[in-house]
C-alpha cells in the first residue's frame, strides 16, 4: 500500500511537470519526482523495517524457537551450508545456477538431530533473438520449507516419496505409468490406499522401503501433507530423512501495520515454529523405538 502511494506521488509530480513544461524540461521534472519518492520511501519506510525486521527476529523469532528446541543455532539471513543438506537428500538433481537462502535453523528437538531452513533453487538458460540479442531466463527447481532430520533407523539404501500426479491424473493405468525406465530404483507399491493415492515410492531396495514407511509414518505423511496443503516430498537417504515442502509462504516475516503488544500476533509466530518443526512430532522421528547400530 505505501509502495503505491509513494508510486502515485511520483506520477503527480510527473503530471505536474508534464504540464508546466515541455520536452526535455518535463521529462527532467519527472525524473526528480521519481527519485524524491525512491528516496524518501527509502529513508522513512524501507531503512526503518529492515532495521525493525532484524531486531524482531532476534528478539522475538529466536526465543521463541529456543522454547521448543534445545542447542539452537538461528541464522535469519540464512545459511549457504544448509545446501549441503539439499544435495545430500538427492531429490533434485538440476545444476543450480543461483539459490538463496533464509531463517536457517540448525537445533535439536528432543534427541533429533534437525535442520531447515526456507529456500529457493534455480536454474538459468539463455535465449537469442533474431537480432542477435540474448536474454537470461530464470527457472525455479525448489521454492519452500526444507528439512533434514536424523531418521530413528539405519539403512544402507535409497528411498524416495514423491507427489503422485500420475495415478491422480489416470488412475490405475497412472501406476503403469509410475514404473521406472531409464532408472535402477524400483516401484514400490504400498498397501495404503489414501497414502498411494497421493504419493509413489520409488527406493534401491523393495525390502527396506517397507521397513521405512510403516503404517504409522504413511498415515503421518498423508496428514502432513494436508495439514500443509502443498506439495511435499521426502528422501532417506544415508539415515537421514529430507523433506521438500514446495510453498510461497514466507515463514517468521513480520508485518508492520501489526503491534507486538497484540498476544494473538505474536501467537501465530509462536504457532509458525510449532508447524516446522512440529514435523519432527508429526512424523514420529523423535521416537526412538529402535536403536541405531
């Protein structure tokens, strides 16, 4: 809203220009209208926020997530070695040309060990015109919430739980459609129905893939997945489980038309931390029901 108004300011001062002057002189006058509100949006709104925006994190953001998780270690800005994790999980495998990232959180949720952080990953290619121009395009592979996890098992092979679009789409002759070609993982048929209806499995090893998704966990992702309401995907790999949740929202973002004195706003910061990392609850991985070898 105030971005439109410092935007309507220039456009009077430019109208304003425009009619006490001509040619170049109008152009000239709009110019310095144009500029006058960058600045002035610049010095009285943008500046003040990003100041206010750091110290909200870390006074408010931060104490809440150290309410609910033990050896935090919060970046706001976010952190590049959160990458490592998102190669690691081997569910996107396009070179990246540029990523970003922001609210990093390294920290442990009871005896699990957790990392997450929001991201964007891209990647670019180039296009030439007829005249010879080119022109940069720019392409996202992951946009959201990712999650590392230490998962409650060991394991040695490769697991993947991925949107099912095919068997929505076709139905059964979608799971025809699932079947691997050109790849040395398997498709692994599951025998919950709602679960199959929104995922497939693929994993290097039909016997362990089972031993992963259990029951309990199937019907734990399946609610994630609602309770998100986007989409999500999850990798083990390396006795450790990665969760994708591809999402626009930008968690742990103050608003600032809001007063911290009103208790429900800072509430639904408090009930933000709880849905990230609540994943860690909501898929079981605190419950060390087995013991790693």
């Amino acid at each position: 809203m105030l971005i439109l108004v410092f935007v309507l300011i220039a456009f009077v001062i430019g109208a304003l220009g425009a009619l006490a002057y001509h040619g170049v002189a109008a152009i000239v006058v709009t110019v310095i209208g144009v500029g006058a509100a960058m600045a002035t949006h610049s010095v009285l709104i943008s500046s003040p926020f990003q100041a206010f925006r750091t110290q909200f994190k870390e006074h408010l953001i931060s104490p809440l997530i150290s309410s609910v998780a033990d050896d935090v270690r919060y970046i706001p800005t976010g952190d590049p070695a959160i990458m490592h994790e998102y190669w690691a999980s081997e569910l996107y495998t396009q070179g990246v040309d540029r990523s970003s990232q922001q609210d990093t959180l390294f920290c442990c949720v009871g005896a699990t060990d957790v990392k997450l952080s929001e991201m964007h990953t891209e990647y670019k290619t180039t296009s030439t015109d007829s005249k010879g121009r080119k022109t940069t395009h720019w392409h996202t592979i992951f946009k959201g919430l990712f999650i590392s996890a230490d998962f409650h098992k060991d394991f040695r092979g490769k697991t993947f739980v991925r949107a099912d679009v095919a068997e929505k789409t076709f139905g059964l002759m979608g799971r025809f459609l699932q079947k691997p070609v050109w790849s040395s993982l398997q498709l692994i048929e599951l025998e919950d129905s709602e679960f199959e209806m929104e995922f497939v499995v693929r994993g290097s090893d039909q016997v362990e893939a089972r031993y992963l998704l259990s029951p309990n966990i199937m019907q734990r992702m399946t609610a994630m997945k609602q309770r998100f309401a986007a989409n999500i995907e999850f990798s083990f790999v390396n006795s450790r489980m990665f969760i994708a949740i591809g999402t626009k929202k930008d968690f742990f973002e103050p608003d600032q038309f809001e007063s911290l004195l009103n208790s429900d706003y800072v509430d639904s910061f408090l009930a933000q931390v709880h849905l990230c990392l609540g994943v860690v609850e909501e898929l079981g991985l605190n419950t060390r029901i087995w013991t790693k070898q």
